[in-house]
C-alpha cells in the first residue's frame, strides 16, 4: 500500500515565484523564504518522497464562477503554469500521477464527498509559487516525482467549513493508504496563509500572534479549528488569511499525534510566510476500504451494449470528446464542414480517431471513450437525426430501428 511520510504546510504568495524567477535567493529581504523551502525540500529528498498531494486554491485563473465547486482534483498526467496577466511563467508542467488520481476519487466519492474533477486546466500560483520551491526541477525539463493537485474553492461563498475540510483529510488518509504501492511514499501539502488582507480598506492587515497560535493548535488540537467560522477566521487572520483552513485537509490526512520537525514564519509584506513539516507517527500495515471501489458499477458488465464513462475513459477519450464538445461554437462547426481534416490535425486527434470521425463510426466512438453527447452534436451538424444514430449503433437500419418504437420520429439538438 501507498505510505503516508508526512505533510507540508506553505504559503503560496505569489511573491515567492517572483523571487525565485528574479533570483532574489541571496538578497536579504528574500533570503529567509529561500532558506525555509530549502528546508522542505531537502526533507522531501532525504525521506525519498515520489508523490505529492499538493492542496491550493486557484486566484481566479483556470476556475471562474461560472462553474465553482468546494473541492476538485485534478486527474490528468500533466499540467502547465497559467498566465495568470503577464504571462505564464518559464516552469515545465508538473507530472500527474494518474491512477492515483483516479483511486483517490473513487474513494472520496464512495466515502460521500461530492468530488469535482478536472483535466487540461493550467494551474496558477497557488499551486507553482510552492510546488517549484519544494521539488527539484531536473535539467529545466521536469519536476522530479509526481503529483496530484486539489483545489478548493475558498474564494466564493458558501465555501468549504474548517470542519468539512478535516473531515475530507481523514477520508483522504484512507484513500491514500489503501492505493497497492508499496513503492509509493507521499507527502501532503497544503498551501495558502497564513495571515494577509488584499482587499478594501482592511488590506495590509496581518497577525503573528494569531499565526503562531493557528500553527500550535494545528499540530497539537486540530479538532477545536474545526469549530471556527469563516468570519472568525477572517478577523483573526484576515480575509483571504482564512484559505488557512486547507491545512486542516492536510493535518486530517495525518496521524492524531505528528512529530513537528520544521516550523517558520517570516512577515516580508503583505503576507505572513509559512513553513512547516509534520512526520507522521502511526505506521500501520495497511488500510482497506470496507466497500471495493467499484461496487457501485458491479453488475454493469452483465448489461451487453452498456459503456460506462469512467475516468479512464475520460482521460483516454479527452481530445476526441473536446473535438466534439466543441462543435457547440459556430466557428468550430463552420471549420469541420469546410476543412475537417485541418481541425482534426489541429485538435492533436489520432489517426485511429480521425478515422472514426471521418467515417461516422458511431458504436466505434462508444466503445473507444466518446460520450454520447458529443456525438449528438456531430449529428446535428452534419444534418444527421438522433434516430440515425440508435438504428447505427444498433447495426440495423433506420427503418428496422424505427419499427421498435411506439412512435416514428426524427429529431436532433440542432435548432432544425
């Protein structure tokens, strides 16, 4: 099973990237950053840590309201620095790791937490200012070990409570541990805070002494954060201090009694800067879910002609279900019926995925990863109805399939 090492408490300020871009590692306002995330990295290096379970919240980046969720992990095997105004900084894309991912939200979903995903978004400082600081970057071409992001949305409300966010990490402590890697040694790492206001007239506000007292509780009592408010966090730490509760997914995730090995804070500016490292204590020799992951989709193979849409046919299919999805812009629809072929090519699709375009291959689409709700769209637009696809998949014909149903029809998404 996967081991749980210990976890990472950092504050993702975007004036750390800054400094580590500009090369302020020598200067004197700069150098205590430097030398604290020194000290997280060499931990990562000197425990042999290969995993990273990095908690951070987006700025408004790559997650808008016109979709925002409490909690959303990322699942893909990739992903690239965002440009956040100025452009997105010189970093390569930080490796996911996959499965785990993909166990990690099977778990959290079957343990009753309304789990978000994502793929294909970039992500921003929240995530790079303290994940370039902790991981080796090797030859500039790669992160050294692999990752897997969660974002919480902490910025719009109602939002996550201090409660929920550490009841979330004593679920994710299961999730983790029960992943079958004996080679697997991971670190959580959660970001954010510690106090600062960047916003209205109270901006500029920060409060050591609440600081010192969040991170004594933190290690040793946990549970009576737990009780506080959002608003309570915002006096005491400030308004956008109070993302500080992403730490408690972090503590959750570990064991009740931890051994504190690295603690500091430094005030610069705007934001009080912390590190931490707890190891985790209980070494226990393995972890089993009560409910095999899956159960919730046993029996589905018995149902011949039914195609779940799982996360691995997600991953798989992104591109071609992108392509289709895609065809909801005039201008994608207006190019795929005048140079298909160059759309395609531009969307990166295989050949083996062009080819089934080309030629309608609507149950071949299915059974490779393709939803059908993207397909319904390449019908509308090639002036094609829903029933054409049914009789297809079904290998008969349009008249064969028409005589199933009550009612002869034709229809489409299409606005005709």
């Amino acid at each position: 099973m996967a081991k749980i090492i210990g976890g990472i408490g950092a504050s993702h300020s975007p004036t750390i990237a800054y400094a580590k871009d500009t090369n302020k590692g020598n200067d004197a306002a700069w150098k205590p950053i430097f030398d604290d995330f020194s000290a997280l990295q060499q931990w990562v290096h000197d425990q042999k840590i290969n995993t990273l379970f990095l908690i951070f919240n987006d700025h408004i980046t790559s997650f808008f309201f016109d979709h925002y969720s409490p909690f959303t992990l990322g699942v893909d095997d990739s992903y690239e620095t965002a440009d956040e105004g100025g452009g997105a900084r010189d970093y390569p894309a930080a490796l996911g790791h996959v499965a785990l991912s993909q166990h990690i939200a099977l778990s959290m979903m079957n343990a009753e937490f309304d789990l978000a995903t994502f793929q294909k978004k970039p992500l921003d400082h929240g995530f790079f200012s303290p994940y370039s600081m902790i991981v080796p970057e090797i030859n500039g071409t790669h992160w050294e070990g692999k990752v897997v992001p969660l974002q919480v949305g902490v910025l719009q409300f109602p939002a996550p409570t201090a409660k929920r966010c550490y009841q979330f990490g004593k679920a994710l402590r299961k999730a983790i541990q029960s992943f079958p890697d004996d080679d697997m040694r991971v670190a959580i790492v959660a970001t954010g805070g510690l106090s600062h206001q960047v916003h209205g007239e109270r901006c500029g506000f920060n409060n050591e002494a609440w600081d010192n007292e969040f991170l004594d509780t933190l290690a040793s009592n946990p549970e009576a954060l737990t009780t506080l408010t959002h608003a309570d966090y915002a006096a005491k730490g400030g308004f956008e201090g109070a993302e500080v509760i992403m730490w408690l997914i972090m503590r959750g995730a570990l064991s009740d009694k931890i051994n504190n090995v690295h603690r500091s804070t430094y005030l610069p500016s705007m934001t009080n800067i912390a590190t931490v490292i707890y190891e985790d204590t209980d070494h226990v020799d393995a972890v089993i879910i009560d409910n095999d992951l899956t159960h919730q989709l046993d029996g589905l193979e018995k149902l011949e002609g039914t195609y779940p849409f799982t996360l691995e046919r997600s991953h798989k299919a992104y591109r071609l279900n992108q392509f289709l999805r895609d065809l909801s812009t005039p201008s994608h629809r207006e190019h795929l019926l005048t140079d298909q072929e160059t759309l395609m090519t531009n969307y990166q699709l295989t050949e083996e995925e062009k080819e089934m375009i080309r030629e309608l291959k609507w149950i071949d689409m299915i059974r490779y990863g393709a939803i059908f709700f993207g397909l319904e769209k390449l019908s509308a637009v090639l002036g094609k109805s829903n029933p054409e696809i049914y009789a297809s998949m079904r290998g008969e014909t349009m008249a064969q399939f028409q005589a199933s149903r009550k009612v002869s029809m034709t229809y489409s998404v299409g606005k005709k």
